[in-house]
C-alpha cells in the first residue's frame, strides 16, 4: 500500500478513543466487511490500511488507529504508531462517541491537525442510540473547531452526508484529476481535432485543448494536433493506428466518420465531465433522459449566475432538445449558485452546467447529493452528446460504461 | 496587385500637390528608379501601383497618385481616382514643399485620413533646398494634426528617418506577421519538441508554444508535440519525414541529434526572433560577435525594466558568454525602457533583449535605427543559439541566412 502513489489515493486516517466505533463505521463507508468489528474496547491494534473504492470520489484509504487512549507500555508504543499515521494521512476522521464527552484526546488531535493543517471531521457516532444534546453540538464547535456529522454506524443514517463532507473537505489536490494520463500509455499518438474557425481568439487554444495536450505529454505519450479536416490526413502520416482519438464535440461527427472504427474516440466534454465529476453517474443520468416522459419534472442546475445570452444553453437549447427527445414538454425548473433547491426528490433528471466555476470536490458533492435523493444527474456535455447520438462513440475509451448504456 | 491579399502588404498611398516629388521620393525609398521623374507638374496620371520589399518591415505597396489639386475636366476624373486609392491605403504619406504653404487640399487629405482612421504622415520634401522655418513646422502640427518628417529625395537627408516613421506608424496588423505559416505547406506535419519540466506552469503551455500550434493549424498543417524524450518514436511513427522540427532551445542539442539532418530544424527563439524583428539582420548581427575584440563597446538594450533576478540573462549571462566568446572583457554598457543612448555610434554590437513587451513595429524600429548608425544588432535568442554553436542548424528552414552567417 505505501508503494502506491500518494496523489492517488486519498488517505483518511480514522481516530477515535476505545470502541467509539472507528473499524465498524468503515465497514458502514465501504458497505464491506473488512475490519474486524467487535464491542472489545482496542480489538484494532497497529494501524490497517484499507484500500477501497469511495464512490464517486474515487480509490482512497481508510487507515484503521488503535485508539490513542491505550495505557500501558504496549499502549505506548501504539499511540505512537496512531500518531505517526498523521504524516501519512490526507485527512483525519475523529470518531466520537456523543455521550463520552470531549477529553484531553480529542483536543490533543484536532491540535496536532490544524498544526499539520489536516482537514479533520469530527464524526459523532451512534446517533441512533441517544439523541445528541445541542450543548454538546455547539461545545465541539468551539472547542474542536469544526462541525461534527452525526452518523450511526449502525442504521447507516448520516453515512451520506458523511461521505459528502469528505469530499468537499479533501485537499485540494483531489482536483487534480487527470484529464487523459489513465488512457494512453508512454509513447502512445494522441490525435487532437481542435477547430479553429468557432470562436476560438486569434492565436491562441482554448484551455480545455491546452490542458489536454500539456497532460498527454506529462505521461509521455505525443499530441497529434490537427483541425478537423486534416484529421485523414494525419492519421494517413502514421505508420500505426493512434491510440486514441479526442475531439472537439462541434467536430464531432467528422471525427466519428475519420477514425477508425477500432480506435478510441472521445470528445473534450467527455473527459472533462470526468475530470469535473464522475462520469459513470452522469452516464448513467443521460440513460435516463430516455425514461423521460412528457411532463416530468426537470432541473436545470448552474454552478454561477453567468450572464444569459439570447440562446442560452442552460434557459434554452437544451430544453428544446429535451422536449423534442421526449416528444413533449417538460415541466423545467432553473437553479443556480451554490445550492440545490431543496426539494429534489421530486425531479426525474438534474442537468447540471459543466461546472468550469467550481472544482471538482464541489461538484462531486452535488452529484452525490443528487444520487442521496435517488434522482439521475447528467451534465451538459454528456447530456448534449446523448441527445445527438453521439454518447456511445464518444465513451469508446470507456467500455463499461458504454455497457451501462446499453443496459436495462 | 489588387489579387495580393492586403493583409501581406503594406499599402502605402503618395498625395501631395503636383510636382511636390512624390515620385521622386518613392525612388529615394525604394533605391529603383521605377516612377517616372519629371519636373514637369502632372506627370503622373492614374494611380501607380508598385510593389516591393521596404527593408526591413517587409513587403509593401507604393501607390504613386495624381495630385488632386488638377483642375479641368481630365483633371476630376483623376481627383476622384486618387481619392479612391484612400479606400485601398493603409497608411498615408503627403508630400509637401515647404515652400508651398498649407492649402485647402492638405487640410481636406488630412480630414479625410481622420475620418477613415488612416495613418497620415506628412514628409516635408526638398529640404536640401531651402530650410524649413519653425512657424511652418508648427502649423503643421496644429493644422494638420501630425508630426512632419523632413527628408530630401534628392540628397536622401533624412529617409532613414522617414521608414522608421512608416514602420512606426503602420496600422496594428503588421505586427500580426505569421510564426510559421510560410514555412510550411497544408498538410504538412511539424514536429514541436515542447520540454514540460523546466519552469512550465503546471497544466499549461507557455504562450509561444500555444501561439505556434495555432499558426500551424491556421496555415491546414498539422503539430506533433512531443516531449524532447519522444522526438525520436515521434519521427519513428510517421511513415514520411516531419516537414520541420521546431524545438524549445534548451531542448536544442538533443533535437538537433534526433532530427534527421535533412529535416529542417529550428527554436522557437528563432522563429520570435524573426516574428518581432528581421531576422536576416540579426543574423548579420550574430556575425559581429565573432569580430569582437576585448574592450569594444557593447550595449545591452532590454524593452522593459524588468525585475532582475541573481542571474539575470542580460546582466549577467549573456555578458559572461560574450566575454568568453571574445577572450577577454568587453566594455558595456545597458539600457533599458524606450530610448537608446544618444551615443549609438560608438557600440560594435547591439544586443537587444526579446522584445516581449513591445510590438513588431517597435522592434523592427529599433533594428533600423541600429542600422541607420551602422551598428549590428542582434537579439537575446540570435546571440546565444549563435554563442552555443547552434545558430548555423536553427537557420536550417533559412537557407538563404545560413549562407549570410557563413559569408565573407
């Protein structure tokens, strides 16, 4: 596990005194059964790293503290291993049981994590086995500096909003998600279809192209940039197929026409939809504008309040290709800024904007909220690439999930 | 010449009253004797078009009208044909004898350059002949709202003067010369070897990469960027030759070693350099490094006065390698902001830095003005690809520079 790249894996170590339920609320965030869970105060001993997908955040570990409060000689030397977890640790769980009352050990940690300047969340556990008194909210407030989440464990209530907090709370490196590194290897050809007649400033690539080119070369593969009618001809000066084929989505259709059908290809919108959130929950969320049926409900979520121009894409195209793929109207609702409106369950599809204002632990977070409320989410990219019929192509990079396409 | 596209050329429209010598010094401009030069008054009827290279701005179009003063009825016609010409102008020249004095006709020539936002210059001729008094000069200003320059076409007295003016006042666009568009031909692939460790902002290109793809892709030719480390398997996936390598110059010796020699190869230094100036005199420049000796004057000319770092390129590098270069210490001297010294004459070597801050204009101003004074002259990425023995390869897409650095 320590071989695996730290920038990886978000390690979440996970702190709490004796039994107030530090390995059994792993097993709640995971859904596994992995960590031995027993109601022996100290059954966890030296510190167990547990490699995991945290859906949709992505692979991060959980490691497992021996309680910090053991006494005695061997307590000593495992307090010493709990507190040597913080240099490894992205982030820090405190575990908290509320009818124990804040001690010398929990103020002791929050101390050594704003000294390290460790993200820290206070969980108070076992919500369900006796209501948490507002006096004891407000002295973990003060005294930890830091807003507890109630969980239980048990019943599972609150491990939503939980696995939320961590992600709006990770460092701000999980931002930096690659944008292709995961998709070709060293040496690949990546060809680039880059238009340069729409809107582009004179002289210049519009970001999204130069982060691509800029990420395919930090993983040692070559960037093939052509516009879309030399897109033939470059793959015709190459002696092997390229490994992968990204395009400009107003290019779309050219490109599908010019490479090959065995070659991956995929469009800017799709791996920055990825790069912004989780693309398997937004495929998922355009499966769904298929169910849709006349006189649904349909919110139309905006990160910022930009300025609308006459054919907005959020106030007016999309919902015109929303009402024509259902054949019918819709019943839409607009939001933007930093909240959902409050109630979400009743909508059958949340289109969000493509996020460029906010990062990705943010809009992760919204993703997660819209799948806590059991309603499919799509962004606009993946949106417009499946009303056009392009979405299956464009996810050729990403086999299982043209399988949940093409599922149910 | 109408078929010429107007952005390649500068259009530069003579007026002045009949026999004011605009032919005359369209000749002394140019050093060919193509008007026809008469002191008989009207001797140029219709609107002549002549094109040709005004070094070192590039490639120009003299238009040589009939003076719009002609009265008569033949005379109208060609009045409105010359006022015609101001719709094809770039920029104007009025011609004047001083000795003539301000009539209707100047002032409607300058109204009318106001209202079409055309560059005016006003070129007091014949000033061999008679001294120009102060009062005129100054109604000049006022009246006609430009700085007079004062030549003779006879005597050649102050045509220098009259190209830095041109090149000064030509219209923003020329400074928009192309990176690599006439180096290359649609379909063309060009290998850009783009090193990504070294002071490169994270997720980005720096601004001359990015503008060069752009001008690849603007000119249907298409960019393999590659790291230096993949030059070679870039070149080895491509069923043809690349049609030109061009690689960040730290980058250069490995590129150089990995580019077949009969590939043309170049920096992106060298093409800025010959985007914000005039290369060939640069390389003229690079030459007089060679002919220093220890204790020559050399000035150090920077746009800006930038923060200096510790080991600041013109104070400290590039001094150091010159010193070397010459085997034994040089005299220096810097300047810095818009101004040369007054002194020019005594330098044996300009070098100027890169000219980020200013524009094309400005520099190739400048270069003239060192030429004027006869001194060489010769910019940061010039003088230190030619210091470090690669400048003779760089030029390799320059066949006709090559020959210049290995003349006489």
């Amino acid at each position: 596990m320590n071989e695996t790249p730290r920038a990886n894996r978000l390690h979440i170590a996970i702190f709490g005194r004796r039994n107030a339920g530090k390995s059994s609320l792993i097993n709640a965030l995971t859904n596994q059964d992995i960590a031995v869970v027993s109601d022996v105060p100290g059954t966890t001993t030296d510190p167990v790293y547990k490699a995991m997908e945290l859906l949709p955040l992505g692979p991060v570990v959980f490691i497992d503290t021996a309680g910090i409060d053991d006494e005695g000689e061997l307590g000593a030397l495992r307090v010493q291993r709990s507190i040597d977890v913080l240099n490894k640790a992205d982030m820090v769980l405190l575990v908290m049981d509320s009818g124990t009352g804040i001690s010398e050990y929990e103020m002791d940690l929050a101390r050594r994590c704003r000294e390290k300047k460790l993200p820290l969340l206070v969980v108070l556990n076992k919500a369900d086995a006796h209501p948490v008194p507002t006096s004891f909210l407000e002295e973990v407030i003060t005294r930890l500096e830091t807003d507890p989440v109630l969980v239980s464990a048990k019943t599972h209530q609150g491990i939503g909003d939980l696995k939320i907090a961590i992600v709006r709370n990770a460092p701000s490196q999980w931002d930096d998600q690659t944008l292709v590194g995961d998709l070709v290897r060293e040496g690949d050809t990546v060809v680039l279809v880059v238009p340069v007649d729409l809107a582009a400033p004179k002289g210049r690539l519009i970001l999204p192209q130069v982060q691509t080119i800029r990420d395919i070369l930090d993983h040692d593969a070559m960037a093939y940039v052509v516009k879309e009618r030399e897109l033939k001809a470059s793959i015709s000066t190459l002696n092997k197929k390229p490994d992968l084929v990204i395009t400009d989505s107003q290019a779309f259709l050219k490109a599908d026409a010019d490479t090959p059908l065995d070659v991956p290809l995929t469009s800017f919108s799709i791996l920055f939809a990825r790069n912004k959130g989780d693309l398997a929950t937004l495929v998922a969320g355009a499966k769904a504008i298929d169910e849709l049926k006349p006189g649904d409900k349909v919110l139309l979520a905006e990160a910022c309040s930009h300025h609308r121009m006459e054919d907005d894409i959020g106030k007016v195209k999309i919902p015109r290709w929303l009402r024509q793929s259902v054949g019918g109207d819709l019943d839409f609702q607009w939001c933007s800024g930093p909240r959902f409106p409050e109630n979400i369950e009743e909508f059958k599809l949340i289109v969000h904007c493509g996020a460029c204002t906010i990062n990705r632990r943010e809009m992760l977070s919204r993703i997660m909220r819209a799948q806590e409320a059991g309603v499919p989410i799509v962004n606009y990219g993946v949106c417009i690439a499946h009303i056009h019929g392009i979405l299956q192509r464009a996810l050729s990079p990403f086999p299982e999930l043209q399988e949940v396409l093409k599922d149910n």
